[in-house]
C-alpha cells in the first residue's frame, strides 16, 4: 500500500514536471512567433506608410519649373494651413485665367505631390473652375510622420476645402482624387453629409478597401496563394500601425463610407489595372447610396484614363457635373 502511494506521487511529480516544460515550450515558441510577427509587421508598416511615401519625386521635377512659372507670372499663390493633426500642410492655389468663385480640389495618391495636379488643372480651368493642390501628410513638403492610406488624410482635406470656402465664399467646390487620393475623397464624402461642402466629387482608380487590396496585392507578390498568412501579417502590421500612427488598415475602407454618402460621386478606372482591379470600382459604385456614373477605360493600366483617353476623360466629367441633380 505504501508502495503504491509513493508510486502515485512519483507519477503526479513527473507529470507535473512533463507538463511544466510542455507550457514553457508552448510560451517559448508563442513569444518567438509574436516577436517575429511584431518584427515583420513593424517592417510592412515602415514600408508601407513611412519610408517610401517621398521617394521617386523626381519624375514630377519638369512640373516645378511650370509651377514655379506660374507662381511668378500667372498669380498662383502658395498656401500654408496648420492641421488640427499637429504639422503644416502646404499647397498652391491655380484662379482660373477667368475670375469664377468654382473650384476644384485635386488630391495626389501615394508617392507623389501637388505637382501631380497640374496635369489636370487645365481641364478644370476649361470647365470654369479654380484649382487647389496640395501635398498629402508626410508627402511632398507637407510634415506628418506617415500615410494613413485616407484615414487622417480626410481630415487634413476638410480643413483645404474649409480654406477654399473662406476664400471664395459661394462657390461651388469639387474634389478630385488619384487612387489614394481617390480613397481619402471618398471618405471624406462620408464626413461631407453632415455639412454638404462638396458638390461633387471624381474618384479615378480608388481602392474599395485597403485591407482586401493589400491581401491581393501581397498574395500575388509572394506567390503563397493563401490569404490566411498575408492576414496573419496585415494583423501584426496593423499593431504597428496603431501602435505608431493611431490607425488600423481595417479602418480604411471607402466602400463602407460610401453607403451613406448622397454627393454625386464619378468613378473612373482602367479595365486593366494591376495595382487597384477595376472590380474594386465596381464595389464602390454599387455600393454608393446617391447620384453616381462610372467609367472604365477597357485597356488602360493604373490612373492613365486622363493620359490615354483625354478627350473622353474630360467629357465624362463635364457630363458628369452637368447632370447632377439639383438640390
């Protein structure tokens, strides 16, 4: 009997040892999978939304001599506005050659600047408009410590739109984005419902949701073929990102702000577009609650509709404003 009782003992004693070194394990191998995960999600974030967002500027170069021109000789004006996120904005502001309180508010996408609008500034200025660049937080001369993909960037394109209210009091105001910019148009459209600034906006090759873009994206890239691990890795990223910059790329989602939205909303998009899939233009469009059009460019790759088909590219958007519903 005594026997049996120390034999019991000594077996309790070696399985609660087995088991002790079985969660240490466990714990060891759970610390080592985070660590990694934290690392490489802290890696994907820097990348993603810190280090490249001013790089490659330097195809926009032959533009700073036109603004430059236009700055000494055509009476643009540079501006300067502080956001309410805590760093200066800078921008620049296109009168029409023809005086007209209308204008249109033109936002870059990811690794580029104001410059970028003066492509298009021609067009609105045919169309009687005014028009405001800027550059983006943490793009061009413009502070902020990272891109926030629209997340913050709606905000900082309020208080631009709150500066050409002030400066052509009204005057009707239009906003045109760039794939990013096209994003952060469209989620501001969302905060425009409760004060109708707006009167319209063109979203051309704007991502339907980050996160789903990024699953694409990183999938293809790495040829896993298995969302599930590019998830994993979104999800440590995404600790980095709202660790450092107080978002989450689950927030970034434009089809979901779109639901609500009732300002006239023209989508444009290349059928051939590797980098957004025009599939996503197609879930913004169905999902967008008001006056909507679209168009897609068959065979055209990533914001080229303008470059490829110009004629067409600005009939779409003086049919588009010159059907939208009186309010």
């Amino acid at each position: 009997m005594y026997q049996d009782t120390e034999l019991q003992a000594l077996k309790r004693k070696v399985w609660l040892q087995s088991s002790l070194v079985a969660l240490a394990i466990v714990l060891v191998f759970f610390s080592l999978v985070n660590v990694g995960g934290l690392v490489a999600g802290n890696a994907f974030y820097k990348e993603f939304c810190v280090w490249h967002t001013r790089y490659g500027l330097q195809r926009f170069q032959p533009l700073k001599a036109v603004l430059d021109e236009g700055i000494r000789t055509k009476n643009w004006q540079n501006v300067s506005i502080e956001s309410r996120l805590g760093y200066t904005l800078q921008g620049t502001y296109l009168p029409n050659p023809r005086p007209t309180k209308h204008t249109v508010v033109f936002v870059h996408g990811i690794a580029a600047n104001r410059l970028m609008g003066l492509w298009y500034a021609p067009l609105y200025w045919q169309l009687g408009y005014n028009v405001l660049v800027y550059d983006s937080r943490a793009s061009g001369e413009s502070g902020g410590d990272s891109v926030t993909w629209g997340f913050y960037e709606r905000y900082d394109l309020d208080q631009w739109i709150d500066w050409v209210q002030q400066h052509n009091p009204g005057g009707v105001i239009g906003v045109h984005g760039m794939s990013m910019g096209a994003a952060t148009a469209l989620m501001h459209a969302e905060l425009n419902e409760s004060t109708h600034k707006v009167r319209f906006y063109i979203a051309d090759s704007a991502y339907s949701d980050l996160e789903e873009l990024l699953v694409q994206q990183i999938d293809a890239a790495v040829r896993l073929h298995n969302p599930t691990w590019v998830k994993l890795l979104l999800w440590y990223a995404g600790i980095a990102a709202n660790w450092q910059s107080g978002f989450r790329f689950t927030d970034v989602s434009p089809v979901q702000a779109v639901q609500t939205v009732t300002t006239p909303v023209l989508y444009l998009h290349g059928g051939a577009d590797v980098l957004v899939p025009a599939a996503m233009c197609e879930q913004l469009y169905a999902a967008t609650g008001g006056y909507k059009a679209k168009q897609i460019f068959p065979n055209d790759a990533h914001v080229m509709g303008y470059f490829k088909h110009q004629a067409e590219y600005r009939q779409q958007i003086l049919s588009f404003i010159n059907h939208i519903p009186k309010s």
